[in-house]
C-alpha cells in the first residue's frame, strides 16, 4: 500500500519520515529527486540554465539560494520552475514507489507539494503534517537563513495547510514533544493492520 505523506514547508515532513525509516519502512523522498535532478550533472540543469540564465548559476552549479530569491518572489517565475522540474519529480517517484510497493507491506512518498501536483491517484491514503504557522515561520528562518517575509512568501507560495488537512485521511500534529508525534504515527500504523474491509477509504 501506497501512502503520502505532505504538508506544508517546515511543518516537520522530514522528522516523520525519519521516524518511519527507523520503523524500517521505505521512503521515497521527493525532495532528493530534486536535488539529484539539479545537482552537478543532473538532468534539470540545461533547461534551468535556458529558463533563467546564467545568474541562478555558480559555474556549473546551481545557486539554489539565487534561484529561490527568483521564484519566491515572482508567481510567473515560479510556475515556470514547476513547469519544468514536476513532471521529471512525477516521473521518478512514480517509478521508485511502484518498484517498492507490496500488497502485503508499506512504502511512504515523501511529497511536499503532493496536492499541488495533482498526485493524490498515486496513493491509498495521504497523512499531513501539520503545525501552527508561528511554528513554521520560525522553524523556516532558523533552518533556511529566511527574513520573516521572505519565509512568509514560501508559506504563501503553497497550498493553504487547512486546505491539505481538510483533504487529508489523517493529520500528524508536530505542535509538542517529539514523542507526541511519534505516538500518533504509531496510532496510524496500528490501525492499518485492521481487517481491508474496514480500512478502505
């Protein structure tokens, strides 16, 4: 069984996917495709470097930072960033979840813009990580260097949590002690070992 797991940025997505690799399920990270799309020699690089040019570039690398003040900062940049990177993304951890997935086991997709890419099909439930907004402002400055208005631009920039938590079969609330969400993904987990006809959507 297919499950995703989304949020919003800097809800503690990664901290749950931890928790559920330690459990020794398998997780497909959708940001780490990214990351190897757009590392040196990956596949994005020749079409990022005719989208926007030479100043998102460090020589051969790609200035993620310069990139990311570019299209948190224009809607139209931004869609032309996800107009190229997620079907590649799609592609990917497609492939990587379908090699994974069991009729007797589970395998989690890590996807951060899940909703926004349209990939709820892909899974047979979707579980979103949620915390207050006070809590990600802060969380996002302090992890990525943000000003306050820049780390608000990057909320802005996604799907509305509430929305994501309305569509979601289940939310894991980070807003506490690490155990806390622990027992909640423990309290999941549990009830998908229910018999199938009363665990189906």
């Amino acid at each position: 069984m297919k499950i995703g797991l989304t949020g919003s940025i800097a809800c503690g997505k990664s901290t749950v996917s931890a928790y559920l690799r330690a459990l020794g399920y398998p997780v497909v990270d959708a940001d780490a495709v990214s990351r190897s799309l757009t590392a040196p020699g990956g596949e994005a690089l020749g079409a990022l470097r005719e989208a926007f040019g030479d100043g998102v570039f460090d020589g051969g690398a790609l200035d993620r930072r310069a990139l990311g003040a570019l299209v948190f900062s224009s809607p139209a940049q931004r869609e032309r960033l996800n107009a190229l990177l997620h079907p590649l993304i799609i592609a990917s951890v497609s492939r990587q979840l379908e090699a994974l997935d069991t009729a007797e086991g589970l395998v989690f997709g890590d996807i951060p813009l899940l909703y926004e890419c349209g990939m709820e099909a892909l899974f047979a439930r979707i579980w979103v990580v949620s915390a207050p907004r006070e809590a990600q402002l802060s969380r996002l400055c302090a992890r990525d260097g943000l000003t306050r208005e820049e780390a608000e631009r990057r909320i802005a920039s996604q799907m509305p949590l509430a929305e994501k938590c309305r569509r979601a079969d289940a939310v894991i609330s980070t807003d506490g002690p690490l155990g806390c969400a622990h027992g909640q993904i423990d309290a999941l987990l549990a009830a998908l070992a229910l018999p199938a006809e009363r665990s189906l959507r």
